[in-house]
C-alpha cells in the first residue's frame, strides 16, 4: 500500500471506524490499527437515502459512529446487546459493485477503499468462465483498482490441462494482467501471493467453489474462514462464505473475503465506454479510422485488425461483444 493510501486508511479517531463484517443488517467494526472488534447497527436515515445499492454500508467502508451512553471502546465486545450506531459513511476512495443478482436495477457494493483486487479462478473444478472474469476485470478497471488474476487448483492440473492453461495465461497477461499460479493444497505460490498483500487491503473475489476460504488459511494459518467440497453433480461450488468479511493477516495486510459469486452485471458504464476498460483494446483503439468506433463494424477498426492478426484475443474480444449486448444482469 503505498503511503497516502495507507495514512487514509488507518488516520481515524475515535469516532471512526472500519466496517470489518457485515452480516444482513448488523456490523463488525474496529478502530486501526487496533483489532478490537464490536458490533453496530444503521442509523435509519442512511438506509432510506436515495440509493439503488442494496447496501449503503459495505466492508472496508470508513465510518462515523457513536457508542451506547455509558460504553466505551474497551468494553463493546462482539456479542453486546448494545451496539454502537454507523451515523455515516466516509467518501470511498474506491469500491467494487455489481448489479445485484435478483434486482435489475438495484446494485450491490461487494466492497470499499481497496488496494488490489485478487480474482480468484479455476481451469476446472469449476470451470472458469471467461465472461464473467471479464466483468470483473472492467468493473476493476472503472474504478481504478489494480487486478490479479489468480489461477487456484494448480495441483489437479495434469498434462490434460496444459494446454488450457497456458492459452488462459496468454489471453490475461496478453491483456495487461498479472496472472500468478496457486496452489491452497500444496502450498505453490502462496509465499508469493502473501508478500503481494502485505501492507495492502486486499479483495479476494470469485465463483463458488474456487478455494477462496482455503487459500486465506493457507495465508495464515491462525484463520477460520469457512471451506466447504465441491457439488460434484455440478462441479459447481457451494457456497460457504456466507457473509463479507475482512481478515487480518499475521504478516501484515487485510483480505476481503466474499461469498462465491453467481452473476456479475456492470453498473454506471455505457456501451460507448466499455471498450475504455479494456486496456488491451485501449491501447490500439487511437488508430481506428473512425471516432468514436463501436470496434464492431466499422471499416479501418484497429480494434478488431488486431484481434485477426491475434494481438487481441478472441475470447477478451467476444465479452466485448456481449456486454454491448446486454443491458440486463449477467448470469
């Protein structure tokens, strides 16, 4: 985390707080750098502001808040029966949101004033699909948050899958993203992936099923994130991380963990602008001969030149496509 995002995150009082869980309408919070956790609630006026997000307050979010009369820090324990009060929410710095899954038009924020995103994938079990890692990549890219790629299960990969894998690593590092090799069983590229959150406050997001829970155990061993097995019938995730919630690592930094995701539709972006989100089309789409260019059947369109001469990939190139297409929720 460099400096100034640092000083932003721990320079609070003892009015201010970090939302550290958020279970359906109650609160985890603490004051940084401390680890002292106790429970809030939502000051009514906040929930009834003309928001179409789901939830007004999510985790990682900076907050005002006030104590029960006669309470302070030192004896709000996590189970009171007397929970302080969110009486605001501090401008977010950044934040990751996406269409809510049952609501087309409302919205849900999965987290606030995060450091880097760590999107966690699979080749197989489950099986990755491309469109929806996209979405998540462009929703990144909106807001301004540095992404990752992670490829978790390295240890079920045999030579069967050598060939996915290294197409999966051309079209993502082709794009512009690092993409880092993990294994939570085996304990691969955790050591790398653990210096990469140090000091940082960190989103770990995707599918069901993907090994997020374990690969924070395997981060630090002193976590009890929940795991859970994978629905055969399916080869689908169950899901287990129930609530969004923020963990401190022991060798220093926070991870977001969020419960597996089944639909990711993009907010606040128009059709004339999501190409702006995909920096491998950025950078190229200056040479088109018409602007602005929809990159689709325009003549002269660097954009799609470079997706026959394979300098941009197909598959980067078809999500393209089909979130022009879609105005509703992506499932």
């Amino acid at each position: 985390m460099d400096s100034c995002h640092a000083n932003d995150f721990f320079a609070m009082d003892n009015t201010q707080a970090i939302v550290v869980k958020h279970t359906g309408s109650h609160y985890l919070l603490t004051v940084l750098p401390q680890w002292n956790l106790f429970p809030a609630v939502l000051r009514g006026r906040i929930r009834q502001k003309g928001s179409t997000s789901t939830n007004p307050v999510a985790v990682g979010d900076k907050v005002d808040f006030s104590l029960p009369e006669g309470r302070n820090l030192t004896d709000m324990l996590p189970d009171t029966e007397n929970p302080a009060v969110i009486d605001g929410v501090i401008p977010r710095r950044n934040y990751v949101i996406r269409r809510s899954a049952n609501l087309s038009r409302q919205s849900h924020i999965i987290a606030a004033n995060i450091d880097m995103a760590f999107i966690i994938v699979t080749i197989d079990f489950p099986e990755v699909k491309l469109p929806f890692l996209d979405r998540i990549l462009v929703t990144c890219e909106i807001y301004g948050i540095p992404a990752t790629v992670v490829l978790n299960k390295t240890d079920l990969y045999g030579p069967e899958h050598r060939e996915r894998v290294e197409a999966f690593h051309d079209i993502y590092r082709g794009a512009g993203y690092p993409v880092l090799d993990v294994s939570a069983a085996t304990g691969a590229g955790v050591a790398e992936l653990r210096e990469a959150c140090r000091d940082r406050v960190c989103l770990f997001s995707g599918v069901s099923g993907v090994g997020k829970s374990s690969l924070i155990k395997a981060l630090d061993p002193s976590l009890e994130p929940r795991t859970g097995e994978i629905s055969q019938s399916h080869l689908q995730g169950k899901h287990t991380t129930t609530f969004y919630e923020m963990y401190r690592l022991a060798s220093g930094g926070y991870i977001i963990d969020t419960p597996g995701i089944r639909g990711f539709g993009l907010v606040d972006v128009g059709k004339d602008e999501i190409a702006l989100y995909f920096p491998e089309m950025l950078k190229v789409s200056g040479n088109c001969r018409f602007a602005p260019c929809t990159h689709t059947h325009e003549p002269g369109c660097a954009v799609k030149a470079a997706v026959e001469d394979g300098a941009i990939s197909y598959e980067r190139y078809s999500s393209y496509l089909g979130m022009l297409e879609e105005e509703q929720k992506y499932r």
